[in-house]
C-alpha cells in the first residue's frame, strides 16, 4: 500500500514539528511526503522547501505542492498539480522538468472525479489522489467509496492503468476499505500527523 503524507504545518507547533513529522513519516516508511502550505508566499515556501528536502530519507520521495519552480530548485522528486484543462499540464511540466534536470519526475495530480482521472493519465501523470472518499472537513460524503471504486476500475485507462490513492477521512480503520475498492494507496494529512506526532 502507498501512503502519501501531505503536510500542513498549521495543525502543527513549529515548523520544527513539521520537520519532526517527515522525518517520522519517512522512517515509518512512507512512500511519498508532499509539501503542501499554501499559504506561504514563494520564498517562504522555497526556503521551507529545502529544510524538508533535507528532513526527507530513505526511500520517501519528496513532492512539491502546486509550484514546479520550487521543486525544481529544491532538487525535489516531484510535483503535485490540481487537475483540469485551466491547470498545469502534467505533460508541458514534465518537459519543463527534463529541460532543467536530468531526472524524471513524479508528478501527481488531485482529481474528483472519473474525468480528472481520465485527462490527468491522458497527460501523463504518474499518480492520482481521488477524494474526498470518506468525508472532507468533517462532512461526510456517503458515496465517496463508490465513487473510488468507478474511478480505481475505469473502463478507459492507460495500461497498466495510473495508481490511484484515496484521500479524504482516511483512517487506520478504513484503509483496507479503500484498498478493496481498488485504490493503489493512501493520502492524507491528519491521517500521518496526528499518528506521527
């Protein structure tokens, strides 16, 4: 099962506490720690960006949210973009990446539905975080998990088809739920801040 971490530093102390959380991620064996403080301008973000590159071990790949300057320029693994024709193209960031790096990156999309799905893996993304499943902000959503099983088993899809991970009131208790349905993984941020810290 993989498990994507996303950061959000404001349930947190410090940033020290943040930092602590990745560390504790990565060694918990975390597949994926996605930076993601949207509220920081873009030298805050680089500047946190780079104290968590650093915090990042093993085998945990380090993604960057919304910004493929800033992961580029931190020597991050990868970005994860919002989904949509008005969006970053995973396609044009991917060649964007190459021409500055020489490594490929992982990039990953946020999707909600069959179609994001759909054109997130026609533009080449590498992974996609479906949600919400279980709830968002605490409201529940009854068919997010019918919802997961469509997409994780659509009938148009790349072969092999594009992993999915489940994000959205996603516990150690439900998990297996999502796995079940299909899902390739799992994402969340309460799910590993609050077991991590």
């Amino acid at each position: 099962m993989l498990r994507y971490y996303i950061t959000d530093r404001k349930q947190l102390a410090s940033d020290d506490d943040l930092l602590d959380c990745v560390m504790r991620a990565c060694a918990a064996g975390v597949k994926f720690a996605c930076l993601r403080e949207k509220d920081l301008n873009a030298r805050e973000l680089e500047a946190l960006a780079y104290r968590v590159r650093a915090a990042v071990t093993g085998a945990t790949k380090f993604i960057v949210h919304s910004r493929p300057d800033i992961a580029i320029a931190v020597g991050a693994d990868g970005v994860h973009l919002a989904s949509g024709a008005d969006e970053l193209n995973p396609g044009d960031v991917r060649a964007l990446w190459l021409n500055a790096t020489s490594r490929n990156p992982v990039i990953v999309v946020s999707c909600h539905t069959v179609e994001e799905v759909a054109w997130a893996e026609s533009q080449g993304a590498d992974l996609a975080v479906f949600g919400p499943v279980f709830e968002k902000s605490g409201v529940p959503n009854p068919d997010g998990l019918e919802r997961l099983r469509q997409v994780c088993h659509r009938n148009v899809a790349a072969r092999p088809p594009m992993p999915i991970l489940a994000l959205g009131g996603v516990t150690d208790q439900n998990a297996e739920q999502c796995m079940q349905a299909g899902a390739a993984g799992i994402a969340g941020i309460r799910l590993f801040q609050q077991t991590l810290f």
